[in-house]
C-alpha cells in the first residue's frame, strides 16, 4: 500500500524537462577547444586557395583529419577525384555535413585590412570556402564524439563537395544518389552577419558560348574575315537590352573570357561566359531559351558559328521552417562572435574601404532576427535541399558590411575573426544535429513539411543535364 501512494506521488509531481543547458555547454567547451585545429585548418585551406575540381591538397587534407578520428571514407565520388563522404556511427539517423573548399579565381588578397595582393597567387578564398571546410570538420568531428559518448544510435557523414562555385559540385553527387539514405542535412556559409533565418536562393545555369569566324589581316584583308569577337559582342548588346525585358528577380551576368590578342588579326576564336539567375528553374529554362536564340541571332548576324557548352545548374534552396527555428534557437544560445581588441582594429581599419557599411560593427556579436526572405546568390546546396531536409546557418566571418567575393572577404578569411565566426557555426550545427539525434518529433515535422513543399509527384531534374562533371571548367 505504501509503495501505491509513493507511485502516486511520484506521478502527480510535475515532469521535469532534462538539463540540456549543461549538456550544451559541456559539448560547447569541448568545441572551444578545438580552436587551435579549426584555424590551422582553415589558414591552411585559406594559403592553398585551390580553384574548383583542383582542391586536392585541400581534399586529402580534410580526409585525413577524419580517417585519423575513426571516420571511413569514400573516395572520388560522382566521378570527382576531390569529392568524398566520410561517415561514423551505426544505426539511428543519417546527418549529413556539408564542406566546401574551393576558392575564387582572380582575387588575392593577405590578411590584411588594407588593400596587398599577393604576387603570384591567382586565386583567394573570397567566399570563406576555407572557413567552410574547417567549420563543418570541427562540427563532424564534435559529433562523432557525442554519438560515442552517449551510446546514441546515429550515423554522422562529412561530404567533401568541390567546385560550389560555378561548378555545382553537390549537383553531381545528387544526380548519383549519394544523398538518396540521408535523413537531413546541414550547412553553413561565411558572411558579415550571424543568422538562421530561413533564405532562399535563385535557380542558376551557366554555359560558355563559343564563337568561330575566319581570321584575316584586319587592316590588309578585313573583307575576308569574319570577327568571332564581333559575334560575342553583338550577343552582348541582345542581352543587355533583353536585361529591360525579364522578371524583376532575375539576374544575368558574364565574362569575355577570349576575344582575341592583337588588334590587327581578326580573331577566329572568342567566348563568353554567362550566368543566368531566377526565383526558381522554370523561370531560368524560360529565359535561357531566349539566351540560346540570342546566341544564334548573334551568329547569324556576323558570319560566324557559335556553340555552348552547359558549366552548371543549380535548384533553388527548398526552405525547411521546422529545422530553420531550430537552427535560429541554437545559433542563439551559442552567441556570435566576440572581437579582442585586435580583431576590433582589424574590423574597423577594413570598414574604413566601404562606401556605407550595412551593418555596425557591433552586429557580430549579434544574431540578426529570424525571417524568411529571398536571397540573390546561388548554391549547389539547393539541390541537396530537394533531396534531404536541408538547413543552414551564417555566421559573422567577415567585418559586418563586408561582401562576398572581394578582398575584404579574403582579408577576414584568413584570420582570428573567420576562425571565431567557422567556430560558431561548428557550434551551432553540432547542436543542432544533437537535437534531431534525440527529438524524434523534430524529425518527423520536418520530414512532413518536407514532403509537403516539394510536392506529392515531385521527380528530380539537374539544371545541368547529363553532362560530366567539368573537371577542367578552371584552366
């Protein structure tokens, strides 16, 4: 009788939620330190600066550090030397987490707050791919070590995913099923800002259009001779007058990359390189056709033949609200980045090159609020999104006003202020994969969420075709 009432009284007391505050910050500090290894990694990432499909310094670097801590690894994947997967754990869930390492050709930069290129160097990590690499090998790392510790059943993955810009990497590893097992997938980027809000990002195809006329003496013979550089230019001009005549959200840029090397011989040979962006991928085939036929008109035009060849093609982000909040409550609790008095210096000498800095420099120790929006840059991660439940987060690598893609960015990748921001994200994601490990309810409400956003006769399509990886898109 008495252990009925003691029974009773056990029941009716209020149930307790476990202390997972103090699990945190025990899995936290563990993180803290591996500080050291994150930044050698990432500085190391950051020297090499290895361009799309080329990282293979960078590759055998990061499997190294996985194979040493019991990790297996799979090799040269989706038919990519520098692409692999590398797993631990049994049973539970799969997690993946996404690496990039590739870097930016045509800018270099020290690390530095004032403008010094570095002689010789042809590329730079303007993009924070090397913060990226690092970032995500400390989470995976910090993740084996709590399955281990904590017996729970899980299985942690690393997919090292080359070439993201430009070359879509992660599409190829799509397209060969590599995600086809996961149960969810995280990410990160490097940027000026601390947030989880739920972007967005447009659907993209690149191609580069080549050009063939006939060379002749462009002073002696001009009439034997037709201009492929002429070809180029005249596709040019269509396009830049078809820019009054697209959707609002759509975006086209390019690059001449070969038009010719003495103005006297009219070039037989020119190509330009173009991008076009959209909200999502029916709106991209929408405007490439017209892209195609402005290629032909442009050709027809002046005497010369063109051809393209597809680089790459990205699907928009496929948001995920349930793991986004989750995402946004643990950047929270991890905090973002605090500057010692050198890093401030840094930050504020680098702010001192922007016309109107967006953010203030405080907003690095701050988590922007949580929203859902439509961002203007592309990912490979997008199509990871259409395979697997798919987050991400940002965090303040950069001096806040800081842009992608400049010297700025290189400057800040290559220093304390991106090895602290590449920490928080390792911070952030390991909780985060924590908390879809033991909350099955997480799970299941965005697995459903999941389902329901791509659709009940949702059918894969790569942006890209068929084709091969380009494993030469960077000579």
């Amino acid at each position: 009788m008495k252990r009925l009432i003691a029974a009773a009284a056990l029941a009716a007391l209020p149930v307790m939620a476990p202390n997972f505050a103090n699990a945190d910050d025990a899995v936290l500090a563990k993180i803290d330190a591996r500080y050291d290894e994150t930044a050698s990694v990432a500085r190391q990432l950051w020297e090499w600066a290895e361009v799309g499909y080329q990282e293979e310094q960078s590759s055998k670097l990061l499997k190294d550090k996985l194979k040493a801590a019991g990790f297996s690894i799979r090799k040269g994947v989706a038919g990519i030397p520098t692409a692999f997967i590398a797993e631990y754990g049994k049973d539970g869930p799969v997690i993946a987490i996404l690496a990039e390492f590739d870097a930016l050709p045509g800018i270099n930069q020290d690390a530095s707050a004032s403008r010094a290129p570095i002689d010789g160097k042809a590329a730079g990590h303007a993009c924070g791919h090397n913060l990226f690499g690092a970032g995500s090998l400390t989470a995976a790392l910090s993740i084996r070590e709590w399955l281990e510790e904590s017996g729970t059943p899980g299985r942690i993955r690393l997919y090292g995913t080359p070439a993201e810009e430009g070359g879509s990497g992660k599409v190829y590893m799509v397209r060969a099923g590599l995600f086809d097992d996961v149960d969810f997938s995280l990410h990160w980027h490097a940027d000026d800002e601390n947030s989880a809000a739920a972007r967005t990002t447009l659907a993209n195809r690149s191609a580069k259009f080549r050009f063939r006329g006939v060379s002749a003496h462009a002073a002696g013979a001009p009439h034997r001779a037709r201009s492929a550089l002429d070809g180029v230019e005249a596709f040019n001009m269509m396009i830049n007058m078809m820019r009054e005549h697209v959707p609002q959200d759509s975006r086209i840029h390019y690059v001449i990359t070969a038009g010719g090397l003495a103005p006297n011989v009219v070039p037989d040979f020119a190509e330009v390189f173009y991008y076009v962006r959209h909200p999502d991928a029916a709106g991209v085939d929408a405007i490439w056709k017209r892209v195609e036929d402005a290629a032909r008109g442009a050709a027809l035009g002046t005497g010369t033949d063109v051809e393209w060849e597809v680089i790459h093609g990205n699907n928009p982000l496929l948001v995920n609200e349930a793991l986004a909040k989750m995402m946004d409550q643990k950047l929270r609790e991890v905090g973002g980045v605090q500057y010692s008095k050198a890093e401030r210096k840094f930050a504020e000498d680098i702010r001192k090159s922007f016309e109107d800095p967006r953010l203030s420099l405080e907003s690095a120790a701050e988590i922007q609020p949580y929203s859902r929006s439509l961002g203007y840059g592309s990912t490979d991660v997008g199509d990871v999104s259409y395979a697997t439940p798919t987050v991400g987060v940002r965090t303040a690598t950069w001096a806040p006003g800081t842009s992608a893609h400049s010297w700025q960015a290189v400057a800040a990748s290559g220093m304390s202020i991106g090895f602290k921001g590449a920490q928080v994200a390792a911070k952030a994601m390991t909780l985060g994969a924590i908390e879809l490990y033991t909350n099955p309810d997480l799970r299941e409400t965005a697995k459903a969420e999941f389902i329901e956003a791509r659709g009940a006769n949702y059918k894969y399509t790569s942006l890209l075709g068929d084709r091969e990886p380009p494993l030469d898109y960077r000579d």
